[in-house]
C-alpha cells in the first residue's frame, strides 16, 4: 500500500501546484491598461489588421504627452466582448474611458446610462459627413451616444473563375439553386450567435420587413416567414456548407479559401485576407450586392461596425472625447480600409486612394453601406437577438409555417425581461 | 464516533458533567471560525442572491427595480426552455455518470491489483482530471469540427459524420468529453472504497471456490457500497451543473444542448436580468439539494443496514 499511497499524494500535489497555477494566472486579470491622471483606456476587439493599433500610436504621438491611450483588446467574437464591457460597465468600472461597440450597443448602454451623450461641437465631429447608415447606428432617443469610426457590410463573394459573373439583383432563391445544381457551397453564417441575427435581419428587411419599428415596437409578420423559408432551403440544399450550422465568419471564410464553396456572404476582411492565399486567388474573386429577398426589391445589406463611445464612469471625460476624435479621423479610418478590411464611416474617405487602391469595390461597398438596414435599435437588443437565434437555429431543422408566431411569442416575452 | 457514544452518554443520564460541558464548549470555539467562514462565503451569497430573485432587477433597467415576490419563479417555471433545459441536463447527467461508475470501477480494479509501477499507472490514469477543462474540451471540439476535425478520417466513422452539427451527435460529444476528463475522479474514489475490502474475505471465498465474478457481485460491490454512493453523490452534484464542456463544444448551449447552467449564465452575464436570473440560480440550487438528499436517504439506509442496526 505504501507505494499507491505515495503515487497517489504525488497526484495530489500535482494537483494542488495546477491549481495555485491557474489562481496566479487569475491576477492578472486585474488592471489592464494604463492608470493615472492622463491615462485614457480604449476597450474594443482585437483588430488583427493593426489598424486600431496604429491610430493609438499616432494620436499618442500627437497628444505629446496630454493624454495616453492604452489599447485593451477584447475578443473577436461580438457575445463575448458585449458580456466583457456589460460586466464592467453594470460595476461602475472606471477603468473604461472609450468603448469600442459594436453598432448594436448604442440603446442598450445609453438607456442604461453607462454611456455619455456627444453634444455641441462634439455632436457635430460624431455626424458631420458621415454615410446614412453609421450615423443611425448612433442615435437614440433625438441624441448622438458615439462617434461612428468603422462601419462594415456584407457582399456576396463569389470566384468568377467558376461561376462567372453574378449580377447585382440576384436574388437568394436563384443563387442557392445555381449553387446547388454545380454543386457548390454558400458559405454563410448560420451557427446560433449574433451572425444569424445578422442574416436573418437582413433576410426580413430585404423583404420589407422590421422587427423592431422606429417607435419601439415589435412588428413579427410573414417577411420572418419568408425569412425562415430562404435559410431552411439553403440549410436542406446541396447548397449548403459543411458544418453550416455552426459556422460563423472565419469558417466561412476558410471554407472559401479551402474551395469548398464558390459562393460565400461576408464582411469585406475577407479580401486582404485572400492575398495570403494567392495574389491568383485574390484576382479570381468577384463580388456583387447582398443578394436579394424578393426579386422586385433592393437588398438591405447587413450593418456592422464600430462606434466610439465615452463611459459614463471616465475620469477623465474630456480628454476622452478628444482622443476619440483623434482616433476615428479620416486618416485612420483609411489606415483601417487598408490594413483591417474595415469599411470608412466618412463618405470623403472612399474617394481617397488608398481606399480606392485597398478596395476595387470601394463604390459598392459605400452604397450597400448607405442603403443597409440597421439591427433594431432598442433597449432590450440583446434580448431580442438571443431570442432570434434561438428561433431561427438551425437552418436544417425549420418549420417555416409556425416561426412568425414563435418568433413573434419569444421576441414579446423576452423584451419585457421574461424567458420563453 | 467516540463524540457519538459522548453525547449519546450524556443524552442517557439527562445532566452533562463539568468536563462535558466545557468539552462541549471548545468544540463551539474550535468550530466556530470555520462556521462563520462558511456563512460568509456561502450563506450571504445565497440569500442575497434569493433576496435579488424575488425583484424584477435589470441592470440594463435600474429605473424598474421592484419587489415580485415569486413572480420569476413563476416565470421560469411556466417557461419552456427551463424544462427542456432540465430535460437536456439530466440526459447528460444520467448517461455520463452511468458510464463514469462503470469505467471508474474497472480503471480503479486495474489500479488496485497492479503489480509492478502502481505510482505512475495511477498517475497516468489522473492525467485527463488533472487537465483544465476548458483545454479538454477545445480538443474535443477541435476533434469533431465538421470542416478541419480529425475524427472523419478515423477508421469505423463516416467520413461524412459531423456529429457537431445536430443535437444528438453534439451531446454525445459533450458526454463523451465529460466521461474523459472526469472518469479518473470517479475512479480515485472508488479505489478508496476498494481498499476496504479486507484480502481475507476474498481468500476464505477463493477457499470455498467462488469464481473471480462471483467474488466481485458478492464481495467486493456490497462492501463498497458506500464508497459507490459517494462518488455517485459527487458525480451526479458535479454533472447536474455542467457548464464549461457545453460552453465550449457547442457555444451557447447551441442545437439544443442548453443546459440549466447555460440557461442561468444566458440570463444573468449576457441579458444582466439579475431577478430572473437569480431565480434560475435558485432553482438549481434546489435541485441539487434534491440530488444530494435522495443520495443522503439512500446511502444513510444502507450503511445502517450494513452495519446492522435497521
């Protein structure tokens, strides 16, 4: 016994040292970031271009010791950098001086009065020629809660050297049935996060569809349906991806560089990306407008993108608001053109050359993002969004006939703080 | 067991001596740090978490703060994800566990009778437990992925498999993820009741030429019994909150794999509703008290009958 014994206490001293391991790698969780009087902390998604990086630099370089920015990168999946700032923000964190959200955030915080609002000359920095879209992802309430500095849409991807050319009016039903007669894959993102709230919001406004109206509120009627039926022939179709159900961009985007789909539906990232591959593979690929719902009406592209918020817990506000100028100026939206694949806010900045040179389809990409439809704005988006993944999840397995009533039931219950 | 014939001494006689009473004394002294540690660590969250149950709290919503009483209790309790949470969270525990108690007794009858390098066969087998889990369930997600995995291209698995992309296949990855990483813990406690079962009585019944099963069903397993029950009772508590191999195998308890835990992180992190929220965290804990009475009931019977006073 002597022996086991001994291995045993090994084992459990091994055990033990695991553990006060992962209690010192807990530490460090505490102070991302600068402190002190001139310390500003910027909290968004770990841009991998650099772009958000490089900004940083530059505005610290200007700022020449006035203020400092301190870039704390969060995850690039949009759940989980939400749940990080929300935990934060809900504790009164003063760590947070600029908040990068995400363009879905805006009525949630500033209800919630986590956010300050921009007013005088700053309200006038965060809306003077900026695209119709962004600049609707900022307002709530008649006021302007952040300054719009990355926008993004979605295009359809598709490799001209397999399909040939696709027109700009195509509509779903034509492009999964010519995908699926090839056979080739459209790559989308159906897996159950805030990507299919994307697709879904845009499959019902495209047909003319809102979920949530500008008043507030919710309006489920037969463009859900309609809705349902598009992503439920897509996920049945030969059409449809490998793992499709759980795929979100970067499948996507590697299922399309894999060659196992020729068409595939994502942001604009996906182009610097290609080069890596092949400058051949990159020359191969074509785009065209999100495709459309019904075939007698434009497409309403998704909307995404990055808005600069103040914290309302800052403690220094005012070099807060200034930093933030300095960071979404039209130089650095470019620099994010280029190095990020993140789409301008400023409609001067596509006319540049290097957006135009980082982007042949620079053109498309301002009218799409002009013309896109924006996810509702209300307090209780998260809410709504959980309820429509759940909904509409997953593609292979939907009734179409019952969604508008289910949908309808959950999105009620879940704005007015309730489960389903 | 002699603080049991004490008391059970001074209960008999009805007046406790000086010695009694300030034994008794001490023991409140020696036990009372320990007590208020734990009423500060676990009774404070507890009601203050039944305290935010029973109001409608939104952080998102400070302004409508107010007093429900049970009105989320009700909310949760009419809902139907709850139940087909419960449903999903006792399908996995049921399954998982089965399997654990049955792996864990072989593992752990290897580890007793092994003969030659006992110390690092029972280190390898603590290997999976001693593995962080999230780390053991990126692996096994990573295995699964239906475009890069490596499982398709496996012998006796259809290369078409992608077990990660409907319900059942995914719970039976997050079984079988739960089964490997917390089989050994399984086996470790059993090994403990294995060692109490005295070499004599297996010798005497070689003697009277019992068969090596024989030996087993009608030695070895009613000895354990209690050992059994405990790490069934750990196990069962363990699995019923299964939270981070769903979190990770199928983020967001996707596809239908939502457990309670899932449910209780959704409402509370994500949709910072902390009434609503709180009244989930509750229920589970009620459920767990449920869990762990039926064991108490159970294994208190049985060690009384072994020990023949029922």
């Amino acid at each position: 016994m002597r022996r086991g014994s001994r291995g045993i206490r090994t084992g459990l001293t091994a055990a033990a040292v695991a553990g006060l391991a992962v209690l010192a790698g807990c530490g460090v969780g505490g102070g991302e970031g600068g402190s002190g009087r001139t310390a500003i902390n910027f909290y968004a998604f770990n841009e991998p271009g650099g772009s958000y990086d490089k900004a940083v630099e530059n505005c610290n370089k200007e700022a020449n010791g006035r203020y400092r920015i301190s870039y704390v990168k969060l995850p690039t999946d949009a759940n989980q950098q939400r749940e990080l700032v929300v935990r934060r923000l809900a504790a009164e964190d003063d760590d947070i001086d600029i908040i990068g959200m995400d363009v879905i955030w805006t009525a949630e915080f500033a209800a919630a009065e986590w956010i300050l609002p921009w007013e005088g000359e700053d309200e006038q920095a965060a809306t003077e020629g900026k695209l119709a879209g962004p600049r609707k992802t900022v307002e709530f309430e008649d006021k302007v809660w952040g300054l719009p500095f990355t926008s993004n849409t979605q295009l359809l991807w598709y490799r001209k050297n397999e399909v040939g050319n696709v027109p700009d009016n195509i509509t779903w039903d034509k492009l999964i049935d010519d995908a699926a007669q090839k056979p080739t894959g459209i790559e989308v993102q159906a897996a159950q996060y805030e990507g299919l709230t994307v697709l879904v919001n845009s499959l019902i406004a495209s047909a003319g569809g809102q979920i949530v109206t500008e008043a507030g509120d919710v309006k489920v009627d037969a463009t859900a349906t309609r809705a349902a039926e598009i992503l439920s022939k897509l996920g049945t179709s030969k059409a449809a991806p490998p793992g499709m159900a759980t795929n979100k961009e970067d499948e996507a985007r590697i299922g399309f560089e894999e060659e196992r789909s020729f068409y595939e539906i994502n942001y604009p990232f996906i182009y610097p990306s290609a080069e890596a591959v092949g400058k051949e593979f990159q020359d191969s690929i074509g785009w065209a407008r999100y495709p459309r719902t019904e075939a007698d009406q434009p497409s309403k592209p998704p909307l995404g993108g990055i808005n600069l918020g103040i914290s309302k817990y800052s403690e220094t506000p005012d070099l807060a608001f200034e930093a933030a100028k300095c960071m979404a100026s039209e130089e650095h939206q470019a620099i994010a053109a280029e190095l990020g694949g993140l789409p301008p806010t400023t409609e001067a900045v596509y006319e540049t050359k290097k957006v135009q040179d980082a982007y042949p389809f620079a053109d498309l990409l301002r009218e799409s993002i002009d013309e896109a439809a924006p996810r509702p704005v209300t307090p209780a988006y998260s809410d709504i969004s959980l309820a429509i993944q759940k909904t509409f999840h997953p593609p292979d397995g939907l009734s179409p006939g019952s969604i508008e009533s289910k949908l309808k039931d959950r999105i009620e219950r879940a704005g007015e703080g309730k489960i389903y | 067991m002699e603080a049991a014939t004490a008391t059970q001494g001074t209960r008999r006689t009805g007046k406790k001596s000086d010695r009694a009473r300030s034994e008794r004394k001490l023991a409140w002294m020696l036990c009372a740090p320990a007590v208020i540690a734990m009423l500060i660590v676990t009774g404070y969250p507890i009601g203050y978490a039944f305290y935010l149950s029973l109001q409608k709290f939104d952080l998102r919503f400070p302004d409508d703060k107010e007093f429900v009483g049970f009105q989320n209790y009700a909310d949760v309790l009419t809902s139907s994800t709850w139940w087909s949470d419960v449903a999903v969270t006792a399908i996995i525990t049921v399954i998982s566990v089965s399997i654990e108690l049955v792996l864990g007794m072989a593992i752990a009858l290897v580890m007793h009778r092994a003969i030659f390098g006992r110390g690092p066969v029972r280190a390898a087998i603590l290997v999976p437990y001693g593995i962080v889990t999230v780390v053991a369930a990126f692996a096994w997600r990573y295995a699964f992925d239906p475009a890069s995995g490596f499982m398709q291209g496996l012998p006796l698995i259809s290369d078409t498999a992608a077990p990660l992309t409907n319900q059942t296949g995914s719970l039976i990855v997050i079984i079988l993820a739960e089964v490997w990483k917390t089989t050994p813990f399984m086996a470790l406690l059993l090994l403990a009741g294995l060692a109490l079962v005295p070499d004599e009585l297996h010798e005497a019944a070689k003697v009277d030429g019992a068969k090596a099963w024989q030996r087993f069903t009608r030695i070895t397993l009613p000895l354990m019994r209690p050992a059994i029950l405990v790490a069934l009772l750990f196990r069962t508590l363990d699995a019923f909150r299964i939270f981070d191999n769903v979190f990770i195998i199928q983020p967001g308890g996707a596809l239908g794999t939502e457990t309670v835990s899932i449910l209780g992180y959704n409402v509370l992190i994500n949709r910072v509703n902390l009434g609503l929220g709180s009244a989930i965290s509750i229920l589970i804990f009620l459920c767990v008290i449920l869990i762990a009475m039926f064991f108490v009931k159970v294994l208190g019977t049985s060690t009384a009958q072994q020990r023949g006073e029922v």
